[in-house]
C-alpha cells in the first residue's frame, strides 16, 4: 500500500472514530439527563408520607402503584443508569485513545509523505555577501 493511500485509510479511520465519539458522547449526555430525572424522582419519593398515594402512568391510564415498590423500581433504574454511564465512559476513554493512536500514525505518514517534497524546496543562500 502507498504512503499517500495509508495517510488516506488512516484520515477516513480518524473521521469514523470522530463520529463514534460524538455518538457516544451524546449517548453519555441523555444518561446524564435520565439520571438527573430520576435522581429528582426519589428525591420526591423521600417527602411522601405513607398516606399518599403513588401514581404510574401506563399508556393514556393512571395506576396506582405501590410506594416501596415505585421507590424501589426508583433506586434500580438509577443503579442501572449508573452502571451506564460507566460503561459509556470506558468506550468514552477507549475511542479517544484509539483516536491518539490513529493521530500520530497519521502524523508519522503525513511526515513521510511530505519529507521528501520538503527536501526538493529551495534552500536560502544564507552565506551571500549582499551588505
């Protein structure tokens, strides 16, 4: 394969890890604003008195649900929320090294394309005697 077509192959895997980043990272962000939600959620759930009533809806009809049951489906949507957001954050880590590997191997290959154009330019004539 040629120098010009590896630094070709490695631009177009850079851009493909640059989408996958933006993927994930937006996948991160509606984590963030489910855990916020729920988080919120509980936080209601710990004013409630035993005598009021607890509510789901399902479909267009309101059901009425238990208190330790809703608080408790409560507590295991934020446990797998964050258990989500881990698992996003390590594919966060592991695109962004992959991205550092893929930007300096393209760098290396811009290199060695370029070095040889580069040593084809003219050089100044720093030794002329024009006092």
């Amino acid at each position: 394969m040629s120098l010009e077509a590896k630094l070709q192959q490695a631009s177009v895997e850079f851009q493909k890890l640059q989408a996958d980043l933006s993927r994930v990272v937006e996948a991160r962000q509606r984590l963030d604003a489910q855990l916020s939600e729920n988080e919120l959620v509980k936080k209601e759930f710990g004013q409630l008195t035993p005598e009021n009533n607890v509510y789901k809806l399902i479909g267009p009809v309101l059901v009425k649900q238990d208190q330790a049951e809703a608080k408790s489906n409560v507590n295991t949507r934020l446990d797998f929320i964050q258990s989500e957001i881990r698992r996003v954050e390590g594919q966060i880590k592991d695109i962004e090294g992959k991205q550092e590997k893929k930007r300096q191997s393209s760098f290396k290959y811009r290199l060695r394309f370029n070095k040889p154009r580069l040593l084809e330019l003219p050089r100044p004539n720093c030794l002329s005697n024009s006092f």
